[in-house]
C-alpha cells in the first residue's frame, strides 16, 4: 500500500484552472464516493481485489487548493490523476503542468505542512486546519476514510497543534480579512466613510465583516442566497441582510464589495457593475473576490474607477519576512520532520500486518493439529507424561522445519545470510549465537533430519497419527 496526495494549489495553479476543480462542502461526499468507486472497480479487474484493498481517499477544497489524498495501490496514482483531470474537464497533460504528487514520506509531510499552516498563502493561518478537519469528517461520513488516512490525518492534527503551541508561527502575518482592510485604506482615506457590501456567509466573510466592523464603517450589508443564513451573520455584525436576486439594483449603494461564496458561475457580471459605476457618476469601487471560481466577472477589472482584487492579488500582502519568522518556520519544520519519521515507521509496520496474520493462522493450525493428536493418544490409554513429550515435540518440529529446511537447501554466501537471519529469530535470547561462520557450505546441516515435521519423535509415535 502507498500513500499519495494529488493537488494543486496557489503556487502551483492559476486561479481560473484552481477553479475547475473546486468543490462545495455538500459535493465532497459524492465526490469521493464516485472516486473510489471508479478506482475500485479497475482494482478489482485487474487485481481481483477484495474490499479490504479498496482506495481509502479524502478531499481537501479551500479557495486556494484542491487536493485528494488516497492509500491504497501504488499503481493508483495515474488513475487517479486522469479521474480528477476528467472531473475538471481539461487534459491528464494539462492537471500535470499545474499539479504535484506526493508518496508515502512527501504525502504525509505535505499534509503536515498543510495543517501547520506552512504551505499556506498566509504563513500560519489557523483556518485550513478547520478546513483540514472537515474534510476528513466528510470522507469519515462517505465512508472513504480507511485506517491508515485515519492515522496520517490524526497525526497532521497532533503536529499542527505542537507548531502552534511551541512556535510563534501564527504571529508573523496577516489573514486575507485583514488584507482586504488594508487595501481598501490605501483607496479611501477614512473607512467610517464608506459602506460595506459583503456577498456569501461563509466563515472568510464573517472574517471579513469582522475586520471591517471593527473600523465602524458607515453602512454594512451582507446579500446571501439563503436570506435566514445571511440575516443571522448581519445580526451578528450589526449588519443590513438584503437578498442576493437585489443585489444588481443595489450594488451603486456601496464603496467596497466583498465576495466569496460557494457558487459555480459568476454572481457579479460586467453589466451589473457598468451600470452601478453609472448610476455612482463613476465614484471608485473597490472589490475583492475571494472565491474560487470567481464570483465577479474577471473583465470587470478593466473598467475604469474599479479596483477589483484577487485571492492571488493578496498573496503579496500576506507574505511576511524577517528573521522571527524564519526561525519559525525552522522550528515548525523539525517538528514536522519528527512527525513524517514517526509516520513513516507506522506506515512500515502496516505493510508485515498480512505476514504476521499468515503465521499466527499457521501457527494456531499447527497447535490445534498437535492438541488433537494428543486427545487421539489419551483416548487410546497413552501415558500423559509421554503424550505431552510428543505434543511438544511435535510443535518444535514443525516450528523449526521451515528455518531448517531454507538452510539444508542454501549454499555459499547465501547459506551463511540464512544462518544469521535463523540465528537472530531464534537465538536472540541466548548467550552465544550460531556459529554461522563454520557452517558447512553446502550439503545436509548436522541434525537438520530431526527437524522434519515426519520424523520420529522421543515416543515413537507414528507420523500417521497426526
């Protein structure tokens, strides 16, 4: 089994591609269900997999990134990159030139860093962990989750809470809300004079209103296709609530329009804002679309008296430098490095768990074989004593026959590698090890015929008996 994460992100991927592939919070579900249903199907023609190898798979969709964590076969990875590149509508070649791929060690360090916040737009920002772990809760729900995505989530957790108690991470930079605030003082001179029109009800709106709020502007308003949800936020902030289907003959009445909801198309065309910067006798507008996919036309930005941002357009403001914070991110990183290492080892140990099931089943066959032989005895008058000799015995036999019978076949250098690997199974406890160096370098080992699950033991029982 491997691990992998498959994604794109603000580095990686213009906003308009980012947006082909952003997903709803009620899309998410589905969306995973139809993944591994897909993949699932290819497994099991071409691996006849059971259910148990099924891809577990989760869906991380933020403003800035899209990306899809999976375990399960290593032979997964193209799949699954030519199903997300179907789901967005563009090519296998095209996903590639904007994506990254991360295996096993890189997935789980890209998912730590991701929690941490140090793969973020805003270094440190605490909101993608909320993010982080809403995703997972959807793939729980769709039952697409599995244990080992249970344990690399569980652990990017534990690692984002460690960097955020023992770094100061998160004081080095500024959210998007608080960006948005200060590109909107660089455009009016007083922000008490201006109104306010925040579009969507989302968490980064309420951030947004918050910011904003707490400059005391003259109006503020929030429009929202379910009115309940958006008044309820206006409540909040002390707000007008208005209804999205006005919004095109309101939107003249205000000076910074604010927008991020989870709308596939454009809410904000061309014609709408013409109209408003008319009926304004062109008064400047300042606008900041958060969304992805956009919510405002992007040929809104040539008009003039309109100074229309992007979530890419902030990314310079929100970058922050100096020596606090560079220490930061070095501290952040080792405690990152230490969780990847720890991970790695578990996802290690997860690969022997259908070895170590074979041999307790063998075992157990072993014991239950040599149990029942021994009641046969009993029930035939045997003595106890020499019933218990044979049972015994009988499992030492079949215990060292394996081990015994790869030596007595092996020769040379490759005899005497088996003899220390025997050695360390099975004399680990002893005060001296095999002598593997004088072994002989071929032919029968001395003794090796008394390890034979056939041969006679110290009762003289029979072998047909077992």
């Amino acid at each position: 089994m491997t691990v992998f994460a498959l994604g794109l992100n603000h580095q990686s991927a213009p906003l308009d591609l980012r947006g082909r592939f952003a997903f709803t919070l009620e899309q998410l579900a589905p969306t995973l269900q139809r993944f591994t249903d897909q993949l699932g199907q290819g497994a099991s023609v071409n691996r006849r997999a059971s259910s148990s190898n099924l891809p577990e798979a989760a869906l991380l969709s933020t403003c800035n990134r899209t990306e899809l964590y999976v375990a399960g076969h290593p032979d997964m990875v193209r799949p699954a990159v030519d199903w997300l590149a179907g789901v967005g509508g563009v090519g296998s070649s095209t996903l590639l030139d904007h994506a990254y791929v991360a295996e096993d060690g890189k997935a789980a360090r890209h998912a730590f860093r991701v929690a941490s916040g140090l793969d973020s737009m805003v270094l440190g920002e605490p909101q993608i962990l909320g993010q982080l772990k809403q995703a997972v809760r959807e793939a729980d729900q769709a039952g697409t989750l599995g244990t080992t995505l249970h344990q690399l989530f569980q652990r990017s957790f534990s690692v984002a809470k460690e960097v955020r108690s023992c770094t100061e991470i998160g004081s080095h930079s500024i959210s998007m809300a608080a960006a948005s605030v200060r590109l909107a003082s660089q455009l009016f001179e007083d922000l008490s004079d201006i109104r306010v029109l925040l579009v969507g009800a989302g968490e980064m709106i309420e951030l947004v209103g918050t910011h904003f709020s707490a400059k005391g502007p003259k109006g503020l308003a929030v429009a929202n296709r379910t009115l309940e949800r958006g008044e309820k936020l206006a409540q909040h902030l002390g707000a007008e609530a208005i209804r999205l289907v006005d919004l095109p003959q309101r939107l003249h009445e205000f000076d910074a329009v604010i927008s991020c909801t989870a709308s596939s198309l454009p809410l904000i065309g061309l014609g709408a804002v013409e109209r408003a910067l008319k009926r304004r006798k062109h008064r400047p507008m300042f606008m900041v679309d958060l969304a992805v996919p956009r919510d405002i036309e992007p040929e809104v930005a040539q008009l003039d008296d309109i100074y229309l941002y992007t979530v890419d357009d902030l990314s310079q403001l929100v970058q922050t430098a100096g020596e606090k914070r560079q220490a930061a991110v070095q501290q952040a990183e080792a405690i990152i490095e230490h969780g990847v290492q720890s991970f790695v080892h578990w996802l290690g140990q997860r690969h022997t768990v259908p070895l170590i099931q074979a041999l307790h089943q063998q075992a157990d066959s072993w014991r239950q074989a040599e149990i029942q032989r021994a009641r046969k005895l009993l029930a035939k008058g045997q003595d106890i004593d020499t019933v218990l000799e044979a049972l015994s015995k009988g499992l030492t036999q079949k215990m060292l026959h394996g081990a015994m019978a790869e030596l007595n076949s092996s020769d040379g250098d490759q005899r005497l590698a088996m003899a220390q690997t025997v050695s360390r199974l099975f004399l680990r406890n002893t005060a001296t090890d095999l002598p593997a160096t004088k072994l002989p370098a071929s032919g029968p080992l001395p003794g090796a015929e008394a390890a034979s699950p056939v041969a006679s033991d110290a009762a003289g029982l029979s072998s047909r008996e077992s």
